[in-house]
C-alpha cells in the first residue's frame, strides 16, 4: 500500500512500537571478545541513537529513532547482565573452549562454544545455550555424546 493512503498517526505508530528485541533467560556468559563485541555493539546503538536525535522530527527520523532506542534499550541490557567468563584448559568441553566432533559418517566438525551474542554458527562458534553445547558441556577426548539425534565422538578439546 502507499504511503498516501495511509493516516500519518499510523506512521507514528508504526515507528514507535518497535517490539523490544528478545533477551535471553539464560545467564549472559561472554568470553573476553564477546565482552568487547557487546560495547562496540553499544558504542553504534549510542552514535545512532545520537544521530536520530540530532536530524529533526522527519517520519523516516522517528523510525530511525526508535530502532536506535530499541537497540539502545537491549545492547544496555546485555552489557549491564554479561559475565565475563575465562577459562582454563582442564581436557573437558568448557565454556570459551573449542571441541572437534566426528560423526558417524566420518565428517569432522570443529565448535568453540561462546556467549549467545558472540555466536555464529556459520563461523563455527555456538551459544553455550544451544542444544550441541549443552550435549557436550564436561566430556572429553573418546566421549560420545547425540548431537541432533545421531552420536557423534569427541575428537580433540581445546
């Protein structure tokens, strides 16, 4: 639909009841890099809450300015409830540690298990939280464990 056809009240709306990016029940574990990525993430919601504010009362200025206030609103939170986490190597899967996995059709998969803002799946690293962290969390080399249904074995830890 066009802009036209709508009421301006509904653009107002539209811009200001963002819904709240979700916050995780789990504890915010971060590992020293995770910290740092949580204030750069904070340090851009500020510079753009920042810059919304300075532009003016324009409706595409109202929407920028609430996605700035949202983020603002949950990089502040997840700041304010990380706990930097550093660990030992003990020979255990651990939190900020990594664990190679081979599956039963011979497949090797390398994982470092991270906070939940720190992690990226695509870059091999996970949230403690995930269901593969929380099947491995305290085996070690020659353990098995089902990941995703199937069994895999513990090949290396780091």
């Amino acid at each position: 639909m066009s802009v036209a056809f709508t009421r301006e009240e509904d653009l107002e709306a539209t811009a200001a009841d963002l819904p709240d990016r979700p916050i995780s029940p789990h504890p915010n574990l971060v590992t020293p890099s995770g910290l740092a990525l949580i204030e750069a993430a904070l340090a851009s919601a500020r510079a753009a809450y920042a810059a919304a504010q300075a532009k003016g009362d324009i409706e595409a200025d109202r929407t920028a300015m609430a996605r700035a206030t949202r983020d603002l609103r949950y990089w502040s939170a997840r700041r304010a409830t990380a706990q930097r986490v550093e660990t030992e190597p003990d020979g255990r899967v651990r939190f900020g540690g990594s664990v190679t996995l081979e599956r039963a059709d011979g497949r090797t998969q390398t994982w470092r298990i991270t906070g939940e803002d720190e992690a990226d799946p695509a870059a091999g690293s996970v949230s403690h939280a995930s269901p593969l962290a929380v099947a491995l969390m305290g085996k070690q080399v020659g353990d098995e464990a089902v990941v995703a249904g199937q069994a895999v074995e513990i090949i290396a830890v780091d």
